[in-house]
C-alpha cells in the first residue's frame, strides 16, 4: 500500500503516534524538516524504553536473578531484530555500538591494526560526513597510509571509473557513505562493493542515511561491515550498530577493553570473548537496543517499501516547489536521490535563512551538514537543507514554501 492509497485519517494516525509534531513553535505549528540530523521517536519506542526502566532495569548477563535475565533476553532479543532487520546470517555479527560514529571508529582501529600497514591505502568519497573521513585520517597518521578520495561529477554522483583507478593492490579497505547527507546521493554501493570484491577489498558501508529510508539487504549487497544509528531511525539517541562478517570481525583485535569483553583476565594475560562480546566492552545500553528494536518493528509495520514511496513524492514535489523561487539553487540533481533537498537562495546566507524559518516554526538545518571537504569541492560555505521523513507531508511543504518565498523577500 502506498501512502497515496491512505486517507486522510489513517495519516492523521501515524502522525498521532509522534506527539511532537503537536508542538507549537513561537506560536506556530512544528514543521520538522531536520529529519537528516535526527528523526522523532513514536510513543511506542519511547513506552518500550519507559518500560525497561520500570520493570526490568538491571545489569544484563551473567545475573543469575529474574530482572537480569529478563533484561539479558530483551537485549539478545534486540539483537536478533536487528539482524533480521538487515538480513544478516548471523545475529552474532551484529555489535551494539553507541552509533555511526564509533562503529566506523571501532573498525578504523581493529581493522588497521590487523591488515594496514606503511604505504597501504584507504578509499573513501567526497560525499563523506566527518564520521566517514576522520577516523580514517587517524589510522593513515597513526600507520603512514594514504586516503584516496571518490571524486564526484556536477550532479554530485560519483565517478565510477575514477573509482576503479582507485583500486589497487595496496587498497585495503573502501569506506562510502550509501546515502549522503548533504546531497540525497544514493550511490550504487552494490556495483562499488563487486569492484573492490574483484581485487579481494573489504569495503564498510555508512547507512546512517540510508536505513530509514530503503530497505537494506547486508547479504544482498555482500558487505563486509554496515553501521547506522538508532537515532536515525526513529530510536533512541546513543546507541547504534555495526554489521560485520564473522571472517572479519573475527581475525580482528578488540576495541576496547573492560568487562563482558573477556574470557579469562590473569594479570599475566587476558583472553577475549566470542562474538559478538569481543567488541562491546562495559554495560551496553540495554535499553537503548529495545528500543532500537521496537522503532524497527514500527519501521516494518509500515513497510519501508511505503515508506520509500512516500518520501520520493515529497522529495519530487518539494523539489518543484522550490524551484518556484527566483534564485534557487538546489545543490545535488543525481538521478538516484533521496529524502534530502540542500539549496542556496541568490547570494544569501544559509544561516539567515534557518534563523528566520526557525521564526514562522520550521525546522530546517544549515551550515556545512559535517562535510566540509564537499562544502570545499562546490566551493560554497554551506547550504540549507530540508530532509524528509514518512510523517511529513505535501501540505508542509507547501507552507515551506509560502515561509520560506518570505524569507527570501525579507532577505533580498
């Protein structure tokens, strides 16, 4: 079913689930386009965490009473949601992490300190968000390696055949965004996961983008590590996954040290757990992953494939909306897009602009979206930039719209 076959009341009902969107703003109603930076969270994601809190809350595995164990199975639950989720083989690939930025972290470490060594290569995009490029930039400091950079063309898609040059055998990993921020890119990350395949590359995919939004397949795409955020996805902030084949995750030294991470601990030496507890050192959210897993269940229930369907008409009509104004610049045209709308108005500043939408209740973001070296490569400082999610509507945008034609007149 796709959001066009709903009525007016059955989305009335999913935007009832999300009571912020109730909120005024100034005085006016809340139109939440900064769905890119964070989603909002359903009241059934948010009873769930109320209710681990209330009637479960202890310390999970290795307690022997009722409140341990129940709180042990609803996080190994959690876990098993998010593979399925996925499509994983092995729910023990997926690891709990405190979201996109320390699962890229956590195998820029453990991955470059098993396999990297002086003069190899690491291969990222222009696209990338900071969480994609700076711990990258720390393993090539940290080991003497080279980072190669994806270039783009004018769409802000990237080029394939420079890709391809890029691959050698000193390359040891390639790490790409699927969905960009800043841009709604979706890159053809299955074609770009065969070609460094072809010369035996592990690549890691940042889906922090693109998991709210189309659905993903790990096995399908034959990735060698997936990571995204719980936050993203209409979860909770401070916690996130990593996906990663056993093969790899197995051949690869710990992050972190601590408790539940460990088999054995002499002071003469310590041996390290199996899968996945070789990487989750310390209490992990136990929380946090049930409520990761209701908001997937949630996600599911409405079907991604809808989900997908109505994003597209809200980016192809605000996209034509917008070009109603005299100035816009709408910056990133690639023919697989997503969810994300970034422009510039004329020669005016995208920060005046926020401020002021922020004034008529829109929430919009603006600035450089942490992708500096792409604000470089268009030589612009920044952009506003309105992200969609499923609750969002035509409606809005047209109220968007009619705000943001006023800014603009106030501006100009």
């Amino acid at each position: 079913m796709s959001f066009n076959d709903m009525n007016k009341e059955q989305l009335h009902q999913i935007r009832a689930d999300f009571p912020i969107l109730t909120e005024k703003i100034y005085n006016k109603d809340l139109i939440y386009f900064d769905n890119g930076a964070t989603s909002q969270k359903p009241r059934c994601v948010v009873e769930k965490i109320e209710q681990g809190y209330y009637r479960y809350n202890a310390n999970i595995h290795r307690g022997v009473h009722y409140l341990s164990q129940k709180a042990t199975e609803e996080h190994e639950a959690a876990r098993t949601t998010v593979a399925e989720f996925l499509h994983a083989g092995k729910r023990e690939e997926i690891i709990f992490t405190r979201g996109t930025t320390e699962a890229i972290n956590l195998v820029a470490f453990s991955f470059g300190e098993a396999f990297c060594k002086a003069g190899d290569e690491i291969v990222i995009s222009v696209l990338e968000h900071h969480s994609n490029i700076v711990p990258w930039q720390m393993l090539c400091e940290r080991k003497d390696l080279k980072l190669q950079v994806i270039p783009m063309n004018e769409n802000g898609e990237l080029d394939l055949e420079v890709y391809k040059s890029l691959l050698n055998d000193r390359t040891r990993i390639v790490s790409v965004a699927h969905l960009s921020n800043v841009l709604g890119t979706v890159n053809p990350v299955k074609e770009m996961i065969r070609l460094a395949h072809e010369k035996d590359i592990p690549v890691l995919i940042d889906g922090a983008q693109a998991v709210p939004h189309i659905p993903v397949d790990v096995e399908d795409l034959d990735v060698d590590f997936y990571v995204f955020s719980a936050h993203k996805i209409y979860g909770p902030t401070g916690i996130g996954v990593l996906y990663g084949k056993d093969i790899w995750l197995n051949k690869m030294p710990p992050y972190q040290g601590g408790g539940e991470m460990i088999q054995t601990v002499t002071f003469e030496k310590t041996t390290y757990n199996v899968l996945p507890f070789k990487f989750e050192a310390g209490t992990p959210d136990y929380i946090g992953s049930t409520g990761l897993a209701e908001a997937l269940r949630y996600v599911q229930n409405i079907g991604l494939e809808n989900i997908a369907a109505h994003e597209h008409e809200l980016l192809s009509y605000g996209t034509e909306r917008l070009l109603e104004i005299e100035g816009m610049r709408i910056i990133g045209t690639a023919n697989e897009k997503s969810s994300v709308i970034s422009f510039l108005v004329g020669k005016i500043h995208p920060y005046d602009i926020g401020m002021l939408l922020d004034k008529l209740g829109i929430a919009v973001r603006t600035g450089h979206h942490c992708a500096q070296p792409l604000m470089d490569s268009l030589k612009i400082p920044g952009t506003v930039r309105a992200s969609f999610a499923f609750y969002n509507t035509k409606e809005e945008i047209d109220l968007f719209v009619t705000a943001l034609k006023r800014v603009v007149a106030m501006l100009s």
